[in-house]
C-alpha cells in the first residue's frame, strides 16, 4: 500500500470506532512502519513482546526507537514463569520444544491483547516467506479482530530505501552479520546465500512462532 491509502485506511477505522494496536520486532526493517504510524498517529500503543529471551539490544534499541518516534511502548509478558517453562527432564523449553515456547511467550499473551482490541497493525511482508506470501492486506484475526497488514506488498529494496532516505536508526546488531533478529536462544548469524529467515530456528522445521499461523481466523 502506498503511505497515503494506510493513512486513509487508519483514519476509517478510526470514524469507525475501532480500537488500534500494532506489534513490532524493532529489527531495523521493523521501523519503516512504526515510522509512518508515527506520522499518521502516534497515540496507536506499540506491543514488545518481550519473551525475556531478547537480545538485550533490542530492547535498549525499542526503548530509543519509541521515544525518538513518540511512540507509546508496552512491555508484553508471559503470565507464564520461567520456572514453569520447564519440560519434564527441566529443561528450558525453548531447547526441547520451541514450538511451545513461542505459544507461551508470545502467541498467548497477544491473544489477550487481540481480545480487547479491533484492528492490528502488523507489518509482516509477502517476501519474507511463503507463509506470509499467502496473506492479504486485510485478514480477520482471532475474537473478531482485523489483521491489517500494510507492508504486505513492500519489497526489502523498497524498505531499505525508506529507511536511507528518512535516516531511520539502525539496531546495532545490524554491524555484527545479523539479519534477521528474535530471540537470542534461536537466532544465529546467516551462512552466506541464506533467505533472510534461515537463520532463525536454524536446523529446525520452523519459520514461525505462532504469530502469523495460529493467529489468523481461516
């Protein structure tokens, strides 16, 4: 979508009546839309969801980035210990079952966020796997929520130059090889001639946390 048709669309659902939030992972390529949101309106809280296993980075980089933009920041937990994120052996279960983990600490807790809002802004692009290919711009969500995926049709050279061009900060894990940033656990540098995804999970038959398939009405 182009920047004044998400302006247009924001502005419906406002006269609409309807409650707005956004996600964001505060990976560089993230910014471009907080950055738009920012100029469109800035009051539309930012979830975090902070699974307590970022890298401190990002963290300190999402802090920064929402204060520069004048962004609201909310910090989203698990209600769920660690110490209850256990498998039977006590492992952490993010090296037994991270299929698990993620739903704990992320799809959980923003089902509970989903349940009180109408509209998530969520900035997930059709080039970033076949999963999200096969999205559409608007798609309905769990409790009746709308998932309004403006970015859809953006292609990374297209985000890389908004970002040039607006002088957008950079997260400083960037400058280390990284190119594509979750959790530390399951996040490695990329081999050269990787996708922008394989370096997440890596060795594992997962591209997603939860996110973007169990949070999609069908």
């Amino acid at each position: 979508m182009e920047i004044n048709q998400i302006k247009e669309r924001i502005e419906q659902y406002k006269a609409e009546g309807k409650k707005l939030f956004t996600t964001s992972s505060f990976q560089t390529h993230s910014l471009v839309l907080l950055h738009i949101l920012s100029q469109i309106d800035n009051t539309i809280p930012v979830y975090l969801i902070n699974t307590g296993y970022h890298f401190p980075e990002t963290i300190a980089f999402a802090e920064q980035v929402c204060k520069q933009f004048k962004l609201p920041l909310v910090d989203l937990k698990s209600e769920t210990p660690k110490s209850m994120q256990r498998d039977t052996e006590g492992r952490l279960l993010f090296t037994s079952d991270p299929d698990y983990c993620c739903f704990m600490n992320k799809t959980q807790p923003l089902d509970v966020v989903l349940r009180v809002h109408d509209v998530w802004i969520n900035g997930i692009r059709a080039d970033q796997s076949k999963t999200r290919s096969a999205m559409l711009v608007e798609q309905p969500a769990p409790h009746g929520t709308i998932r309004f995926h403006p970015m859809l049709n953006w292609s990374k050279q297209q985000i890389w130059r908004y970002i040039k061009e607006h002088n957008l900060p950079r997260h400083t894990l960037d400058a280390k090889g990284y190119v594509s940033i979750g959790c530390e656990p399951c996040t490695r540098k990329p081999d050269p001639g990787m996708q922008e995804r394989e370096a997440r999970w890596y060795g594992l038959k997962k591209t997603e946390c939860g996110l973007h398939t169990d949070l999609v009405s069908r």
